[in-house]
C-alpha cells in the first residue's frame, strides 16, 4: 500500500482482485437490481475513462499518472462487486462478466502506472547526470552518476514491460528508457576512458605493472574514437600526463602500435575537413589502416575503421554544398553560375576532387580536382597548385581565375563575341575552348565533340537554357605550324542571333517580369507542389541561389514573392 497526495492506492503488479467474494447476508438485505445494475454500469464506465486514461492513442500521454481515474475505476468496481456478491450465484454470473473487464482495465491501469513511476526513478537519475555534464568535465561524481544510471536503467526495466498496448509501451519506453539509454551509451567511451585513467594513476602507485598495461591500451583503445571533443581534450590532456610515467619496459607491441594508431588518427582529424585534405594524408590513411587492421579485439577493431572512415568520409562534400561553391564562387567572379557547374560535369562528371585516400584526383593529362586545373609545367606559380589539389573551394576558385584569364584573352589572342557583356552564355564561346586548350581537337571542322560544344550542351541539358553556340561554318581558325595553336587573326569579331543572360546571377530585392510559363512551388525542389506563373508575371528575389542535391540539375532555386505570398522558382523560370 502506498500513500501518494493523501490518497490511498495500491500500485503493485501482483494485486489480485477477487472474481466472487462471498458476502453472507439475507434475501431481505440484497440489494435491487437496479442498484446492481447502476453499480455494475458505474464500474464499467470507469474502467472505460480508465483505460483512456491509459493509453497514447486516447488521453494517456505516457508520463502522467492517471491516479484520480485509477482510484475512481476502483471504487467502482469494489462497490458494484459487493452487490453483485449478494446474489445468488445463478443470477450474478452476468454481472461478474461485465466486471471481468473493469478489473482487467484496472490491472493494466496499475502497470502503466507503476511503469512510469519506474521511468520517473531513472529519469531522476538521467537529469543528475546531466546536471554534473554541464559543468563540462568528467570528473569522479560524473562517472558516479553514469554507473548510477546505469544501474536504474537496468533495475526499472521489468517493470516497462507488462505495458498494454505495443504504441504505449513503446512510448513510455521513448520518453523514458531510450533517452536515458541514448545519453549513457553516448558517454561510455569517455567514462571508460576516464575510469581507465585512474586505474593507471593508482597501479602506477602501487607498481601494478600488469593492470598499467592492461588500463592503458583500454585508453589507447577509446580515447580518439571518444565523439566528444571536449571530454576527448580533457582526457587526452590527462593521458599525456601519465603516459610519460609509464617505463618503456612495460610497453609491448600492442601498445605501441594503439599509440601509434593514435597518433595518425588524431593527426588525420586535424588534416581532414569537409572539402579539405593534405599531401599527408593518403599515406596517413593507408598506415592507419593497416594498424587497425592489426587489432585483436573485433569491437576495438571496428571502432576504429569506423573511426578511420568517418574522418575521410569529410572529404566527399554533399552535392548540394558542392554546387553551393560552384554557384557562390562563379557569380562573386561576375560569371554565369551555369557556365562555371557546366564545366565542372564536362570536365569531372563525378563532381569528384578526392581517392577514397584523401590523394587529389588525377586526370591522365594531370589535371587535378573537380575543375582539372593543369599548372602549363613543374615552373608554373601563376596559383598556388597545392593547395588547388587539396582544397576544393580553392580548386575551384583556381579554375575561375583560368577561365577569367582566358576571357581576358578577347580582343588579342581570342575573338570577342557580340559586345562582350560577361553575363551572355554566348560571350564566352571561345574563352571556354581556350580553358581546354587552343588546338584542333576544339575545332568543329576538326572535331566532332569539341570541349566548347558539350559544354553548352550540358548547360542546355541540366541547367535548361538554351545558348547559341558559333557555327562552325563561320569561324575562321588557322594553326601555328611549330605549336599547332589556334590563330584567330584573320576574323577578330562573331555575332550571335540569340544574346542568353544567365539566370542565377540574380540578388535578393531583384524584381524580375518572366518572359515565358514558371512553376511556383512550395519548396526548392521539383518533388514540392507547384502552380503555374504565366508569361508577364512579375517576381521579387527574396533569397538564393539554392542548390539540390541532384548533381546534373544545373540550375537553381530562388525563395520568392508573386503578390505577396512566398515559394520557391528554379532560376529556368526567369527568363
């Protein structure tokens, strides 16, 4: 029996109400039917509310008590079961059959209860936890509270389970067991670490040698594979500490490889950022690797290879960040996005700067990255061709700044095209084949898929505009004997009949009239719901560019307002 806000109530899975309880009284003392029946009608409508009560997919929230209609639901049921025990018992076996279900209600009622009850006991010591992580160490009571934790979790669970009802169950399960489970599986690796630290500490004391060893590779075991990074500071700081207190004498093979595993794996997350890596790093990776490979135990094993690829698994930046540099980088240059995300696909289709060993990626013509930069020989220090290797925004910058070279050519070394606004696709015609290369394999007399021409054509396939490239029987090309580079001499100046403005070199507070249809939608992407905008509407820039993550849609979104209502249109749209 418990006594919970003055009311007396039993909370125990092993309550047993009794199905007929003999009461002896006379035929003139039993009651009226109809107050048998009121009675029974009582219970049964109580028992309903508690069941309500009881459960998520009705009025239960799976953290509430429900005492009041626990306690009413019983009252209930002992009254009208007194009544009914007046009868005989060949007239109150209906009864008792309506009351069967009143009493299974106020059973399942009571381990509900006593189930949140026990979640409330480990959510106490989860809060406790947290309170002594929020001063951002791990100290001894830290790791007191964890084992405390620990410990609640698994002493309540019994009772988590006689539930009714898998959706319930399973909610007080979320709202309790499963957040606290999540927060101490998150900090087994450091509280390992740290009870580790002060087994070394007190054996080295001592002259423990065996249980130093043993201690001390289940440091080198969790330490760099410890997701938190300040806890993984603290404790790093504390190894360094007692590592140099350790005798070389004691260090076997074992150790000495986890702490040279360490090292490189530690050494690999200061080198490695999202689109970043270093000369250093495939041949971290690949002794990293190896080492890893060499762990006995297959948990620590798999810890670190998972340890290994997640640092390089940085490198490979999602599609829609990698577009959002592409984009970002070629209008801050003052050139059309969709020229530069083009040349990108012609150039790398794989949109890729990295080997799964963080080394930059190689074309056959040493090209490099996902711009395929090629310095012109070993004596080239026009860019900094290391770091356009091992830097992605970087490789892509050193790609702009060619490309801006060779648009800087028009006039002497190349053609100018129409009036040379940078915005026009068709102006760049010859700046493109330029960023290639100025020989016959970029001719269209000579060529049959020049560098220039799958360029626009992937501008019109995934970006969806459509530019007008020089046809070919109007260029006028001859070639230097001794270097077989193009020379455009004779015919310096071409016109285009279509002059095609980019359509994502727009700014917020830009407002733009759409000279053909655009589809207005809910989200940047062509998976929301849409609605038609006709030729003339007029459209505000509120935001973008946005990039997706579908590496061949070459265009962009841009958060929008169409008479005062906000969505999202690709940039094909405005036109």
């Amino acid at each position: 029996m418990s006594n919970r806000k003055g009311i007396k109530i039993l909370l125990s899975t092993s309550l047993i109400f009794p199905a007929a309880a003999v009461v002896t009284v006379s035929n003139t003392e039993a009651a009226s039917i109809t107050q048998i029946e009121n009675a029974v009608q009582k219970s049964v409508s109580a028992s309903q509310i508690l069941r309500r009560a009881c459960s998520i997919e009705w009025s239960g929230d799976g953290v509430t008590r429900p005492y009041a209609e626990y306690n009413t639901a019983k009252k209930a049921y002992s009254e009208a079961i007194k009544l009914v025990n007046t009868l005989s018992s060949s007239k109150k076996q209906a009864y008792l059959a309506k009351l069967d279900e009143s009493q299974l209600q106020i059973k399942r009622a009571i381990y509900y209860i006593d189930a949140i009850s026990a979640g409330k006991k480990i959510e106490a010591k989860k809060h406790f936890l947290q309170s002594q992580l929020e001063q951002g160490i791990l100290s001894s009571e830290t790791v007191k509270a964890y084992h405390e934790l620990s410990y609640e979790i698994k002493k309540q669970a019994a009772l988590l389970d006689p539930v009714y009802g898998k959706t319930t169950r399973e909610a007080i399960r979320a709202n309790f067991k499963e957040s606290a489970e999540a927060l101490r599986d998150e900090l087994s690796y450091p509280v390992t670490v740290k009870m580790a630290l002060d087994q070394v500490s007190a054996s080295l004391a001592k002259g423990q040698s065996e249980t130093v060893l043993k201690e001390a590779k289940k440091i080198l075991m969790f330490l760099e594979v410890t997701p938190q990074e300040t806890y993984k500071k603290q404790l790093r700081t504390e190894w360094e500490t007692l590592q140099g207190k350790i005798p070389e004498s004691m260090k076997d093979a074992e150790y000495k490889d986890l702490s040279l595993l360490n090292d490189q794996v530690r050494e690999l997350r200061e080198l490695v950022k999202p689109g970043v890596s270093h000369a250093k790093v495939p041949a971290l990776y690949d002794s990293a690797v190896k080492l890893s490979q060499e762990i006995k135990n297959p948990a620590s094993k798999q810890m670190f290879t998972d340890a290994i690829k997640s640092e390089i698994k940085q490198l490979q930046m999602p599609i829609e960040d990698l577009k959002h540099l592409l984009t970002t980088k070629a209008a801050a240059a003052g050139i059309p996005p969709e020229l530069v995300k083009a040349i990108a696909l012609t150039e790398n289709g794989a949109f890729q700067q990295f080997t799964e060993r963080g080394e930059v990626f190689k074309s056959p013509d040493n090209g490099y990255g996902i711009m395929q930069v090629t310095p012109l020989d070993e004596h080239d220090d026009r860019y900094n061709w290391e770091k356009a290797k091992y830097d992605i925004g970087i490789n892509i910058e050193t790609g702009i700044q060619i490309l801006l070279e060779k648009w800087k050519y028009a006039g002497s070394r190349i053609p100018v095209v129409n009036d040379g606004d940078k915005e026009v696709l068709e102006n760049w015609y010859f700046a493109i084949m330029a960023y290639n290369g100025l020989s016959k394999f970029n001719d269209p007399n000579f060529s049959e898929e020049p560098y220039q021409l799958k360029v626009y054509s992937n501008i019109s396939k995934w970006a969806q505009v459509d530019a007008e490239a020089i046809n070919k029987d109007d260029l006028e090309i001859s070639y230097n004997p001794s270097t077989g580079q193009a020379i455009f001499s004779s015919k310096m100046k071409y016109t285009t009949d279509k002059q095609t403005p980019s359509t994502q070199l727009f700014k917020k507070g830009d407002s733009i009239v759409i000279s053909g249809a655009a589809t207005f939608r809910d989200k940047p992407s062509t998976a929301g719901s849409g609605t038609s905008l006709a030729k003339g509407t007029r459209i505000t820039i509120l935001d973008g560019p946005i990039e997706d993550n579908n590496k061949y849609n070459l265009f962009s979104w841009y958060k929008v307002s169409v008479n005062g209502k906000d969505g999202y249109v690709a940039s094909v749209g405005l036109k």
